[in-house]
C-alpha cells in the first residue's frame, strides 16, 4: 500500500457516507475542490491551481472527479485511480463549472462545498449552478471527527514517534544554545524518528514560555530555565503528532515545582473525565477547575485541547460552550497550561483517542517537569 494513503475500499467506503449525509441534510451533493476534505475522501495530494479540479459527490448517483486534462497523471496517485471513477476531464477554453453542475444532476435547493475552496472556483460556480453553495463542514466533520481504526493507528504511530523525539530533547537543552538552534535540532530528529515532515516547532525558553504560540529565537538558554517544547510532524497518510512537555535547565524553585505540579493534576483530571457521552466543554471545565482552585485561572488562556487527524488542529474543540457530546474514535489533544508573562511557562500535552468506556493516550512519556542539565 502506499504510505501516503489507505486502501482504496477504506475512501469507498467514506465516500458513500458522504454521499449519505448529503441526502440527509437536502443537499443535491459535495463538491470537493484540494485540500485536507479531499485528502480524506480520496487520499488525493493535488492542489488548487486557477484551473479547477474538484470531486463530485452527488447524494444520488456516482461521484465524478472534474480536473484538467494535464491532471489526469496525478489523478492515479489518489485512491481514484483505483476506485474506477467517473472522470470528467476538461481543456482550456472549456467551462469546468458547468461539468460540475452535469455531474451533480438536478440541483434542487443546496450544494455544499469544501470550506477551503477559493473564491476563485466559488464564484464562477456558483454562477453555473444557479445557487450559491453552502460549507460542506456540517457534513464532513461527522465523518472526519470519528477516526476508523486505520486513522486511530497512524495517530499511535504519530504518538510514537515524537515520543521518541521527546526522549532526545534533554541532550539538546544545553545552557548557552539559542532556541533556534535546539529547535533545528528537534527538526532534523522529527524526521529521523519516521516523520514525513515537520508541522511545528515550539521552544519557549524562560519568560518566551508564557507565549503559548512563540515558536523560537536567537535567546540562549540559561541555567534556571523553564523551557516549553511543543513538537509535532506529518506521519505516514498524512496523519499528525502534537505533543506538549516542559523541561527545567536545574532544579525549579519551590514555587515552580508546585504550580507545575497543579498543571499536573488539570492535566490528569482532564483525562480522566473523558468518555463517550461526556461534553467537550465538560472536559475543559475538569482542567480548568482544578488550576482555578489553585489560583492560577488567569494564567490558563487557552482552549484546553483540539481536535487532530489530517489537520493539526480540527473538530472536536474542547472549549467552553462546545456541549458536543463525545464519542468512540474522537481523538484530541488534552494540554493546559500556566503562563505567567515576563517569566516563565508550561505546558502538558497528550493526544487521546475516547474508547467504549474511556481513553487512551498515544503519547507515553512522564508528564514530570523534567530535570535536564
């Protein structure tokens, strides 16, 4: 199988559900245009250019991909190669938009379309269509928020991999290296450890750690440092890691040791309140209850987890006001963290998979702030 994508009768099988939950929210179709929803549906790396390429899922009736005759190589790269689709294919001069419409059939009151599609295709589409289309996120994300097993393997996978990456951070924390330095470090170990590609690096050293989003610089670290490392990849079919632990250059003082080991317990209560039925926001509330009864809930600023999969970030979101109930195969990250501005940070992060009666964590190192120098 190629790595980069699953089993043709795995995006079969997605396509006729999506077709499904078309119908049953009155939409005449999904029209898919590159990006991580066609991914999802076809395994499809193609990008959106000024000429068109889109999949059609009509709620009645086949799906047909419409691309560019100059396309049609990279079209047997996806699982369509081997799905035997309908394939449409058009040449300069010719109306690509007005194939999708012959490809939807009767437009009755809606079109939904990716929420990626640029308004260079929308426009135009719309125009042909007689309609102007709606997000087809309602739709999609009720597929793509409850991974299959085969998702639910790559993220494992994923998690195991920026442990390992993990396990090697402690020997790049050296007093005196710039943050970007151990952050082109942590890179060039991403891929080693069987990454495809580095998504992010984050290395907030000292008062850069109360920057939930800081990235790195040319600040040297010091003995005394808390030091955040936020790490993740693309892995295998294109699957992602995201994992959160927070270092100590020498002992913490008093103070941090026990604010960190609050964050310790929001982080491990979070977990522990997760199962099917149970409410994303209730999820967030368990994290951030236990930092507010400590004092600390001013310096939670952030949501306490997102969702994960082909995108670094996508549904579920487990914030305040989300009463999405939770479900068997949704996977999230569980990361609060404690910043306090001009002077130092932290954060635990685990990406977790709700099982029948629970969860499990595909990242296994110690949530400890660890010790390194």
């Amino acid at each position: 199988m190629d790595s980069h994508r699953f089993e043709a009768a795995v995006y079969a099988r997605r396509l006729r559900s999506a077709a499904a939950l078309a119908g049953q929210a009155g939409l005449a179709g999904l029209v898919i245009t590159p990006g991580y929803d066609l991914r999802y549906l076809l395994g499809s790396r193609a990008e959106t250019f000024e000429r068109l390429t889109a999949l059609v899922v009509p709620a009645e009736g086949d799906p047909t991909v419409v691309l560019p005759r100059l396309e049609l190589a990279s079209l047997k790269e996806s699982a369509a190669g081997e799905l035997d689709l309908a394939v449409r294919d058009w040449v300069d001069g010719d109306d690509p938009y007005r194939l999708v419409g012959a490809s939807l059939g009767r437009v009755a009151s809606a079109v939904a379309v990716t929420d990626s599609m640029p308004a260079l295709h929308l426009l135009p589409l719309s125009e042909a269509l007689g309609v102007m289309p709606v997000l087809a996120t309602d739709v999609l994300r009720e597929l793509r928020m409850v991974k299959e097993a085969a998702e639910i393997d790559a993220l494992s996978a994923a998690g195991a991999a920026i442990d390992r990456v993990h396990a090697r951070v402690p020997s790049f924390l050296v007093p005196g290296r710039t943050e970007a330095e151990v952050a082109a470090d942590i890179s060039e170990a991403i891929v080693a450890e069987g990454h495809s590609g580095v998504a992010f690096v984050i290395v907030g050293s000292g008062p850069h750690g109360a920057d939930p989003h800081h990235g790195f610089s040319d600040r040297r670290l010091e003995a005394g440092d808390v030091v955040v490392v936020d790490i993740g990849g693309t892995f295998g079919p294109g699957y992602h890691s995201d994992s959160t632990r927070t270092y100590s250059i020498g002992e913490p003082s008093d103070d941090v040791a026990e604010q960190y080991s609050t964050l310790q317990l929001a982080q491990r209560t979070a977990f522990e309140a997760v199962r099917p039925g149970v409410t994303a926001e209730q999820v967030d509330s368990a994290a951030r209850d236990v930092l507010a009864a400590a004092g600390l809930a001013e310096y939670f600023v952030h949501r306490t987890g997102h969702g994960i999969g082909l995108c670094v970030h996508e549904e579920p979101y487990i914030v305040a006001g989300n009463d999405l109930p939770l479900a068997a195969g949704m996977a999230f990250s569980i990361e609060p963290g404690i910043y306090f501005p001009g002077r130092w940070g932290a954060r635990i992060e685990d990406i977790v998979v709700v099982t029948s009666d629970g969860a499990i964590s595909v990242n296994r190192r110690p949530h400890e702030l660890l010790v390194v120098g």
